[in-house]
C-alpha cells in the first residue's frame, strides 16, 4: 500500500498532550505525549482505518476515494 497525505487538525491540550483528528477520515482520532508520537499512532489508526473499509467492501468516504 503506498503511503498518501491525510490532513490532520492538531491541538495541544491543557494537560499537555497533542490530539489530532481528521475531517477527511472519519473516525480518525489519535492522542501522545509528544507531535511526533502522535502523529505516528494518526499514521497507524488510519491504515487500520482504511484497512476496514476494505476488508468490510465499504466504500471509502468521497473525500478519499482517489486512495
């Protein structure tokens, strides 16, 4: 599977870590302690995210179906 940009909305909470969420990919919602950390599990939640589509023949969201 090659590798493909997703946009990302990143927030650093008041306890000090770094959320990121996605308006592309539903359900894409990833949390660490550092950017990078962070942005490493986002990475790993939507391989799985669009691994499901897949597995499950669910059609990808609009936004993603060129991927």
């Amino acid at each position: 599977m090659s590798e493909k940009l997703l946009k990302l909305k990143i927030e650093r909470l008041p306890e000090g870590f770094f959320l990121a969420t996605s308006d592309v990919l539903p359900g894409l919602i990833a949390q660490g302690r550092t950017l990078n950390e962070t942005l490493e599990i986002a990475r790993d939640v939507a391989r799985k995210l669009l691994e499901s589509y897949r597995e499950h023949g669910d059609s990808l969201p609009q936004s993603l179906s060129n991927i």
